[in-house]
C-alpha cells in the first residue's frame, strides 16, 4: 500500500486556493489510479508546526544532556518527532502552495526546517552531508500570479528551485513540479489557465513514473 501525505501550504480555503486545488486534482487523479493508497493530509496552517524557536532550541541541548524538558519544550520537539516520522513513513509526499514573493509562504519553510533532522533524515560525514530519505516521490502543485519560468525573472524565482535543492540534500531526487502561472496577468483567463494546469496533474497521476521505485 502506497502512503501520499497532501501538505497544504496555503491559509485559504480549498476553493479559494489555485495551488491546493491543482494539488487534489493531482490526489483525485492518483487514488483513482491507485485505489489501495492511504491518503493523509497535513494542513500547515491548520495543525500544529512548531518553529525552531528559543523552546525547540533548548529542548533538543536538553535531550543531548538527558536533563528534564519543561512543558512547552517537551510538546513542541516531540511534535517535531511526529512531523518527520510521518514524512519518513510516506512513500509519495504532494506539496501544494502558492508563490509568494519569489518564494512560498512562511510555514512552508517551518515544515521544511521541522523534517530537516541530522540523524534521520540526512547525515554529515567526512565526506560531506549525505541525504537519508531516499527512495520517494514529491509532487510540488504550486500556483504563480506571474510567470517565472524563464526570462530575466527566473533569477527571482526562489520556490520550487529551493524545494528541488532541499529535497536533494534529503536525498530525495525524484521531484515533479506541476505549474499553473500568469494567474494574476489577466483573471478572466483564471480558470483556463487552472483547467490546463489540472489536466497535466491529472496526466502526471496517471503516469507509472509515480509509483515509489523503492
């Protein structure tokens, strides 16, 4: 049985988001395709994603020492654990979110610093870091209001360039992006633009390319 996690990385609604409804045209698609899979889904602005605060911080030197947490400690790194446990436990993880600002939006980094663990899913050697989470398949649906693809802006464009960057020092090199841009340029053609963008999500769904190869 396949595990897909569908990360949500917007603050608005489904019907309201371009991004998190390209990302469940892509989960539609898929679990028609592969009926057996196990669909969870995690809300990055609705569940709990702590940020590597003065608590976090803190908390892990105690752990080190073996010395005694204080509550906000205890519950924001043992969330922590339960982030990257259920990352590591997903063979197919679907990312969606918008461009913001040449990048994506702030808790979408938090959950990229929540699975980022020496240990557990990367690990440094002699050698340099080498990543530990191989073997799985990200799916990043992101929305643009312009378009950044190529040109002058692509030097700006600092959002799926990251997530392929990030995922790769995690070990994870199998990575599709799936685009739907110029959303913003004219809004009549908002809902084309989607339209075309879902079928291609849809498409990739399909494709034998997504089952995890390891």
């Amino acid at each position: 049985m396949t595990k897909v996690l569908f990360v949500k990385g917007n603050p608005k609604g489904t019907d309201q988001s371009y991004s998190l409804r390209l990302g469940q045209s892509f989960v539609d698609a898929y679990t028609a395709e592969h009926p057996d899979a196990q669909i969870t889904e995690l809300d990055l602005y609705e569940d709990h994603i702590p940020l590597i605060d003065a608590d976090v911080m803190t908390g892990w030197g105690k752990l080190a020492q073996q010395t005694e947490l204080s509550h906000h400690e205890a519950t924001k790194v043992q969330r922590l654990g339960v982030l990257v446990d259920q990352f590591l436990e997903s063979d197919v993880i679907v990312l969606a979110a918008p461009m913001w600002n040449f990048g994506y939006p702030p808790m979408v980094k938090a959950y990229m610093d929540a699975i980022a663990v020496a240990g557990k899913t990367f690990k440094y050697t002699a050698e340099g870091p080498v990543g530990l989470a191989g073997g799985k398949k990200v799916v990043v649906t992101e929305a643009r209001g312009g378009f950044w693809s190529e040109g002058p802006a692509q030097n700006m464009e600092h959002s799926q360039s990251h997530l392929r960057a990030f995922f790769s020092f995690l070990g994870i090199t199998d990575v599709q992006v799936l685009l739907a841009e110029g959303l913003a340029y004219d809004p009549s053609k908002g809902e084309e633009i989607f339209a075309a963008a879902a079928t291609r999500a849809q498409q990739a769904a399909q494709a034998q390319a997504l089952v995890p190869t390891a």
